[in-house]
C-alpha cells in the first residue's frame, strides 16, 4: 500500500527538487525568447557576491 505514496512523494517533492537543481545551472529565464544555456557556476557566484578579483597589497613607508 506504500507505493502510490512513493510515487506521489516522488513526483510532487524529489523530482522537482532535483529539475531545480539542474536548472540552477543554466541561464533559463521565463519570459526570455533566448535558448537556455549552460553557465555552470556562474548563478552561483552572483549569488554569493564571489568574483575573481585580484587585490594587491601596497605598503608605501612614506605613509
């Protein structure tokens, strides 16, 4: 009797779960004309305000 649960568990929870995560991988926008792309991490270092910066230190002894 557990396996209509199972599949509506499955259906209604997992699989989304799992479509969003692949989904977070791609540049895919609701309203855009635009195919989807690949962008891997990209959404992810947005997010999280990561960028490639390079930062240099200067000591100047005149300071």
């Amino acid at each position: 009797m557990a396996g209509p649960a199972v599949l509506l568990i499955a259906g209604f929870v997992i699989l989304p779960f799992f479509l969003a995560i692949a989904l977070s991988f791609t540049n895919q926008r609701l309203v855009s004309p635009n195919p989807t792309e690949f962008v891997g991490l990209a959404n992810y270092r947005q997010l999280l305000g990561v960028a490639k910066e390079v930062q240099h230190t200067r000591f100047d002894e005149e300071q």
